[in-house]
C-alpha cells in the first residue's frame, strides 16, 4: 500500500488469491496537527480466467 503525499491518493493491489474485507486507518501529521480516516475495502478474488476487462466485482 502507497500514499502519494502530492495529491493523497491511496494505491494498494492485492494479490488475485486475496478476497475479503478489509479496514485500515490513515493518518496525516504535519509535526503540528494529526487527522486520521478510517478506510474499509471490499476485495473480490480475481476468476481463474481473469479477464483485465472486467473491473466490478459482483456479489
């Protein structure tokens, strides 16, 4: 998992084995102010014929 300290934007790409939920909380602290967000993400296991075209996962 990444953030871009530019722009805050979180990058994570879990392996095509790992499904589930998952939450995690991200916090920001400049040396003076401290702000967190707690942060929940559904994955979906990739199908064993991944097809890249398909970017939803239906439950």
């Amino acid at each position: 998992m990444s953030i871009d300290a530019a722009t805050g934007v979180i990058g994570w790409t879990p392996a095509a084995t790992v499904g589930g939920d998952f939450s995690f909380t991200v916090t920001a602290d400049d040396g003076a102010a401290q702000a967190s967000q707690s942060v929940n993400v559904t994955v979906c296991k990739a199908p064993e014929h991944w097809d890249s075209g398909m970017a939803m996962c239906m439950q």
